[in-house]
C-alpha cells in the first residue's frame, strides 16, 4: 500500500531509555488517513527506512504494511520502497 510522509519527529527516548526512535507520519493513499510508526536506528529493519527519512517529508513510499488489526500503525517490519516526492507525481492525494 502507498502512502506519504507527512512527518518526522526529532528523535524521542524510547522507554527503555537506551535507545531513540524517530515517529514517522504519513497520509495513506486513496483514503487520505493519517496512519504513524516509529523506526529505532539500532534495529535492523532501520535498513528498510533509513533512505525514506532522508528524503523526509512529501515522499512517497510503496510496500506499507499496516500492523496486524490495526488502521493506524504501519509495521516498522514493511520493506518500503520510494516512488518519488509528491511535487512529482501531480494528482496523488488529493484527499
């Protein structure tokens, strides 16, 4: 599933206090709906995003998987893949 990036906090201290995780945003692609996940640069699914936090905000990502039973946590596990900037690609999430 599509989604863009609508945001990314500054790190934030994880509860364990020993490591940070960046919250990610987005707006799902057709309906519009805001959907989050949080990405822990010490984890190796980190791989999977570590180019979508650089591009940031207004990218588009490819390959979203929502958490099982859930419409607004997408799971950090997804193997996303960057189809371009929203500027790009005129008519994409119009909602």
């Amino acid at each position: 599933m599509r989604g863009i990036i609508s945001k990314i906090d500054l790190p934030r201290q994880a509860s364990d206090k020993k490591n940070v995780y960046y919250r990610i945003d987005f707006k799902m692609d057709p309906d519009g709906r805001w959907a989050h996940t949080d990405v822990v640069p010490t984890f190796h699914n980190y791989l999977y995003w570590k180019s979508a936090l650089e591009s940031g905000p207004n990218t588009i990502l490819d390959g979203l998987r929502y958490v099982f039973g859930s419409k607004v946590k997408i799971n950090a596990d997804s193997r996303v893949i960057i189809v371009g900037k929203l500027t790009e690609q005129p008519g994409l999430f119009k909602n």
